[in-house]
C-alpha cells in the first residue's frame, strides 16, 4: 500500500534535508527519502557536505593547521614542541566521529521535526491522480509535490577513472591513510587548494596542475594574486595553463603526463593523485527520463528562476541545478521552494551568495569583483585595508591578506567584498548582511566595530572607500 505527502523530498543532503524540515515547520505531512550509507549499511543523511565534502574536509583543515602551528608557529610564542608527530588513523577517526555527530543530528532533526525518513533511492513511478508515485526499496510514497535534491558527483578525467586508492576523488582525498611523500593534484579550484593544504601542512610535497592560465578565476584578481603568493611561499607548486595528456595509475604511484605553459611534455610521477576538476549534477536511478523530467546538456535538472522543473509539481534544488554549487545556496533554495508551496515568497538573492575557500589565509567573497565591474563599464571606487595594519591580525600572528570593498561610485552602495586573510569565512557574513541591506561603503564605516578585532579591517576598508583610513 502506499503512503501519502504532502512533499516528498528525495535526497537528504543541505538542499534537501533543510527543505524537508522547512516543509515540516509550514504544516506539510513531509517525507524525506536518501541513500547515503555509513560504513555499517545505515542511514547517514546530510549528502555530499556531510560525508565528503563541507564537514570532513573542514575536520582535517582543522587537524592539519593544528599540526602546523604546533611545528612553525607556537616557537614565536615561546612554546617549545619536541617530538611532534601526526597520527593519521587517529585524525581520520576524529573526523569520521564529527561526520558521525553530523548525521544523527539530522535524523534529530527529522525526529523533531516530524519529517519521515525513508533509507534508500528514490525513483519516479508515474503521476498519479494524488501526486507523483516514487517508489523507495519495496514502499510507493505518493507526493503532492516533489522536491527534488540529488546533488552532485565528483567529475573524472577521461580515461582515469577514480580507484580511491592511487587516483582519488573527494572522497578518497578524505581518506588518505598515511601522509603521501608526494601528492598530485589536478584542478586549482576550491577542493584543490583546501585539500592540497591538508596533506601539505601534514609534509606531502604537492603539485597542483591546472588548465587555466590565470589562478582562481573566479576571485577578484588583486586578492587572487595575495593568494597565490601565499600559497607558494608555503611550499604548495601550482602550475597553470597545463593541458594532462595521460594519467596512469600502478601500484604505489600515479604518471602524470602533461604538456606545460611552455609547451614542453612533463613527466609527473606522484604517490597518490587528487582529480578535482569540478563536480557534475547527479540524476542517477532518478528514473527522470521515464517521467519526461527535462535536463540540460550538463545533465542539471533544467529550472526556472523559482525551481520549478518543467513537471507540475516538481521542484529542484542544490548542486543538481544551475548556479553554484555551494551548501548553503542549497540550504537556501530549500526553504525557498517549501514556502513557495505553501504559498509564501520564498526568494534567494544569487548576488549576495557568500563563497568561501577555507585555506590559510582564507578567502571569502561576496557580490561583484573588480574585473566584472570593469566588464560591465560600471563606475566604482575600491578601498582596501591590510591586515598587517590591524591590531588584532599582529596579535595573532597573521598579518596575510587584506579587505578590499568595491562601492558604486555615485551612489555608495557596495558592490562587492573580497577577503584574504585571517578568519575570512567569518568576516563576510557582515558584509553579506550589509549588501542585503544596500548598505553604502560610508554605512559600514559609520558603524562601531569592536577594538581590537579583525572586524576593524573591513570598516577601515569601507574608510578607504573615500581615501580616509584611520590606521593605514
Ligand atoms: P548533496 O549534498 O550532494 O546531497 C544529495 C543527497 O541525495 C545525497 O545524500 C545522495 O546520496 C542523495 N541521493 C541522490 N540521488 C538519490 C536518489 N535517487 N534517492 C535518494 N537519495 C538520493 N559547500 C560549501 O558551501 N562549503 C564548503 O565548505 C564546501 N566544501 C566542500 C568540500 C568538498 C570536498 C566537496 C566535494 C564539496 C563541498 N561543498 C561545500 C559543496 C557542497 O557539499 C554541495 O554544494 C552541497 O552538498 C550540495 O547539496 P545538495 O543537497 O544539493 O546535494
Ligand atoms: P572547481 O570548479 O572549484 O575547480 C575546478 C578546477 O579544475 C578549475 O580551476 C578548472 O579550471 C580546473 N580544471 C578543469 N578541468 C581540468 C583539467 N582537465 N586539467 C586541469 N585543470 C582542470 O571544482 P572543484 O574544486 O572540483 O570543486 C567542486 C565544487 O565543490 C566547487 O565548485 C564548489 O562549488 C564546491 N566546493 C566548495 C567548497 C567551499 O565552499 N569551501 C569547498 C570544496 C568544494
């Protein structure tokens, strides 16, 4: 017999668990079905962001800049380490237990929140006249409304197909079970460099090959540029414009193939290699041909502004439509489209998308960058502030990086911010928060920032604005 819903969600990471718990909250008879398993066959809800991707990668960042600061920097302090030493199996037992932690929170969740939880894949049946069947394991769910949230898969290279062993997606990068002597990885994009500074800061030699010409293409170039010198000074070899012409895996090492910058054919030889070349959308077993489900040539499940797929009815969310793909744009577009079927106006500001990369210094942007606004011809002023000048940065010893803000220059209203440095991650929501508001650049600097904090550089950057900071 089959059971009826209001909404049935399939798929349980940050789009779809946050739209399950969402459609709970507004008064939905709400079901959630995913098919992720932990290594006991059980239910580990939370998708890619809680098993492999956002949490664990950020547990080993953690662990793996502890490690650094006790070898490099707890000297200057005049704290004496000896005998420092890693225990791999013990730092991948850590974040496996907060991996853990992560995914009984959601099953709370769902406990708490009434959302029933259904442990397997979901696949369309048919449309019915109650809704659309999906069938799960041996039970049909009937849904008023279907949200879908699948999310996405780590993209190979051709003819190297991921083996977690020597060639290793995000997935076996979590997993490393002793610090590679040296370390491969392909793409310089958000998983390379954060994962590359894992395995560096623990001692691997790490090579980055990427296509491009220019580094991180999607950041404004000036904080770009403090980046990769950042990174370089740290020992990571980031090689650019690099075409890989072969990849072959033996038994303790990976060959590299590549033609470089130059032209000139190099012969890579790595102990283990990371392909992190960007992620595609995933609709397997969805069975979205048999329901006439429209996808795009990149396989993204196609969408209007709002969600709406091109079945009545049907809605998608996350990494398996278009934009970024980032959790919490997942998160957001979630609760949008449950307060859309509940008839409220749900809405998701694409612009103020915070992006995060949690290296060290870390980056973090919101809204325009200097080169989209020249793009556009728009007419802007920049300010930039260092944290070499800010109290707070000398007292912890990381003076890296800078707050630029890029402001509108007739009516002030910032258009973007760019952060390198320390505690990135944490600086930009008041920058998200500013740019919701339309806040102007002389809006923040008028605001009392608490002395001494890092929070200070983003107010003197919005003092640069107008060419009037205080500390610089
Ligand atoms: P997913 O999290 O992929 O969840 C989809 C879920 O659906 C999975 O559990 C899957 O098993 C399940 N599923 C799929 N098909 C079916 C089916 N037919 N039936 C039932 N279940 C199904 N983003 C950030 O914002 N910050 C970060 O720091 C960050 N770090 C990352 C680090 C790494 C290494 C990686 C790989 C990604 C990272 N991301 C980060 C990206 C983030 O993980 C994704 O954007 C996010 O998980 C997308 O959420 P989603 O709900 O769309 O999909
Ligand atoms: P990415 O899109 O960030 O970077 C991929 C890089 O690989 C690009 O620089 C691209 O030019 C390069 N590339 C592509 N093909 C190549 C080839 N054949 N040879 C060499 N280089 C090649 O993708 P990534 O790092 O795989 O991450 C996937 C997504 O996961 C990100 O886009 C991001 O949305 C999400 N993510 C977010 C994080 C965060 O928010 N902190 C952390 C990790 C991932």
């Amino acid at each position: 017999m089959s059971k009826h819903f209001d909404v049935v969600v399939i798929g349980g990471g940050p789009g779809g668990y946050i739209a399950a718990i969402r459609a709970a909250q507004l008064g939905f008879n709400t079901a959630c079905i995913d098919e992720w398993k932990n290594d006991k066959g059980g239910p580990a809800p939370g998708g890619t962001c809680t098993n492999v991707g956002c949490i664990p990668s950020k547990a080993l960042l953690q662990s793996s800049e502890h490690f650094e600061h006790a070898g490099h920097s707890f000297a200057d302090h005049g704290i004496g380490v000896s005998g420092l030493s890693i225990d791999v199996a013990k730092m991948l037992k850590r974040k496996d237990a907060v991996v853990k932690q992560n995914n009984d929170g959601i099953l709370y969740l769902f406990k708490k929140n009434k959302v029933s939880f259904f442990h397997g894949r979901g696949s369309f049946v048919k449309a019915a006249a109650e809704g659309w069947e999906i069938q799960v394991g041996d039970e049909v769910l009937v849904g008023k409304h279907v949200i879908i949230a699948t999310g996405s898969n780590p993209r190979a290279l051709p003819g190297a197909p991921f083996d977690e062993d020597r060639i290793l997606s995000n997935d076996g990068a979590l997993r490393i079970p002793a610090v590679p002597k040296t370390l491969g990885l392909i793409g310089s994009g958000v998983i390379g460099l954060e994962m590359g500074s894992v395995w560096r800061r623990l001692g691997a030699e790490v090579t980055v090959l990427e296509a491009l010409p220019n580094f991180l293409g999607a950041v404004d170039e000036q904080i770009a540029k403090e980046a990769h010198k950042a990174f370089t000074k740290q020992g990571l070899k980031i090689e650019l414009g690099v075409k890989v012409d072969a990849v072959k895996a033996g038994k303790s090492a990976v060959k590299v193939a590549y033609t470089n910058a130059k032209g000139e054919s190099v012969a890579l030889e790595v102990e283990r290699l990371i392909v992190s070349i960007g992620r595609v959308p995933n609709t397997v077993g969805l069975n979205a041909e048999g329901v006439g489900l429209m996808l795009d040539p990149r396989g993204a499940i196609v969408v209007d502004d709002d969600c709406r797929t091109n079945l009545a009815n049907v809605w998608a969310v996350g990494d398996v439509v278009r934009g970024p793909m980032l959790a919490h744009k997942a998160e957001e577009e979630g609760v949008a489209v449950a307060e859309r079927i509940a008839g409220q106006h749900g809405h998701v500001n694409f612009n103020t998308v915070p992006w995060v990369i949690y290296t060290s210094p870390e980056i973090a942007w919101v809204g325009e960058t200097e080169q989209q606004l020249k793009a556009r011809g728009a007419a802007y002023k920049a300010g930039t502030f260092p944290f070499m000048a800010n109290g707070r940065a000398r007292a912890l010893g990381d003076t890296t990086g800078m707050v630029k803000m890029l402001a509108d220059a007739k009516t002030d209203e910032i258009l973007g911010v760019h952060i390198v440095g320390p505690y990135a991650s944490e600086l930009i929501a008041e920058c998200v928060v500013a740019m919701e508001f339309k806040a102007s650049s002389e809006d923040l600097a008028r605001i009392c920032h608490a002395h001494p904090s890092l929070s200070e550089a983003t107010k003197e950057a919005a003092l640069a604005v107008d060419k009037r900071t205080l500390n610089f």
